[in-house]
C-alpha cells in the first residue's frame, strides 16, 4: 500500500511540475518498465483535465450571475452607465 501510494504522489508530482529532475527521470524509467503505471498516468491526466474544465464552468456560472446583478439591478444602475460610457468611448 505504501508503495502505492509513493507511486501516486511522484506522478502527481511529475504531472504537476512539483518534483525535482531525478524524481521525474526516475519516474520516467518506471513508465519505460510498467505498462500499467502508462494507463494510470493517462487517468489522471484525463481526471486533472475534468476537474479543470468544471472549474472554468463553475467560474463562467459565477461571473454571469455577477454580470446579471450589475448590468440588471436598478441600485447598479451608476455603475452600469459609468461602464457603458466606458466603453462608449
């Protein structure tokens, strides 16, 4: 288990730019030998890519409620017209 886990953290840490040179040409080595450590770095990378993509959808979510406050809410409305002519030019 322990080693497991060793495993799990050199290739977060790999992945993530975190460990130093020969942590990464050692964990490169270990690719080269175990086929499945390939699998289980391609799921993780697909995992980090998920949890990246729910994340910029949950910030658009939270920007877009905040432009629908300001650009909608009559005690924004300064705001709202300092903004527009901002732009107006």
């Amino acid at each position: 288990m322990k080693t497991s886990l060793d495993n799990l953290q050199l290739m977060e840490d790999c992945l993530l730019g975190r460990a130093s040179n020969e942590q990464c040409l050692f964990f490169e080595a270990a690719l080269l030998l175990d086929p499945a450590l390939r699998e289980d770095i391609r799921w993780q990378q697909k995992t980090y890519h998920i949890i990246r993509d729910y994340g910029r959808q949950q910030l658009r979510s939270e920007l877009d409620q905040v432009h629908k406050m300001l650009f909608t809410s009559p005690q924004h409305r300064t705001f709202r017209d300092q903004i527009l002519k901002f732009f107006r030019g």
